[in-house]
C-alpha cells in the first residue's frame, strides 16, 4: 500500500468524525486528492440551515424504518462524497482526472456525481449495500479499489 493512500485515507476518518449524522456508523467522510495535494473534503450532514439529525436527536431514516442502502433522498444528510465535490465547485477547483477517498463505498447517487465530476479513481473502506453504483462505476472505467485490498 502506498503510505499516501494511507494518509489520505486515515484524514477521511478524521473529516467523517465531523459528521452530523445521528447514526454513529453513518460517520462518512471523504477526501479528494490530486498529484498528492488534497483538493477538498467532505462530510455527511444537513444541508446549510437545515437541523442536522444529530440535533433534533433522531435520525429521519431510522424512524421511518428505511433500510440501508434504499432511498438515499429520504435523509437531511447531504453525503460525504457530494460535499466534498460542492465545496470544489464553490471554491472553483477542478476534480477532473482526481482520487476520492471515502470511508464508505459510495451510493449510487454519488456515483453518478462523482463519474460526471471527472473523478477517475475512488478508494473507499466500508461496503455499502447498492451493487447499482458499482456497476456504473466500472462501466464508466473508474479505477475502484477497496481499502483492505491495499493493505
């Protein structure tokens, strides 16, 4: 495993740990990285002006017996992976032909943002139940790569 990869993937957790997400394993964190310089991070949570879950002290999906990996738009929380893709918009950064690192394997959703982004490479930890963005992924030629398989 290249000690970068390392780096960047133990500062995702860092950035997953900000989260205001009230389900402690829904702690996400992501990083976007280009030519070893990290380019912006992201985090699950609400959107600006928005309750954060975590605040109201119940989590939306939990409460409405939502199952993991199902309907991602029926939460507060805008995901890690979309954050971190944002911020670069906002601030003007180009993502084109960049690694995300992310603590989760993302959803399909993300998926789709992250194959339009121009992201070519994503390294992720943790499974996620959605085979769909997977699939996507390797039909657009995105070099996916599970964390544990570095190692």
């Amino acid at each position: 495993m290249d000690k970068w990869d390392k780096r960047f993937m133990e500062l995702a957790y860092v950035v997953g740990n900000w989260s205001s997400c009230f389900k402690e394993n829904r702690q996400v964190g992501a990083v976007i990285v280009k030519n070893k310089r990290i380019l912006t991070t992201g985090y699950n949570g609400a959107p600006s002006g928005i309750v954060s879950c975590k605040d109201k002290g119940e989590c939306l999906r939990v409460k409405k017996g939502i199952a993991s990996g199902t309907c991602q738009e029926l939460c507060y929380a805008v995901h890690a992976e979309q954050n971190a893709i944002i911020q670069a918009a906002k601030l003007g950064v180009s993502v084109d032909g960049a690694t995300l690192y992310c603590t989760h394997q993302p959803c399909s959703i993300c998926a789709k943002i992250i194959i339009n982004s121009g992201i070519k490479r994503v390294i992720y930890d943790n499974g996620y139940p959605d085979d769909f963005s997977m699939q996507m992924f390797e039909e657009a030629g995105l070099e996916i790569i599970k964390y544990s398989e570095l190692q």
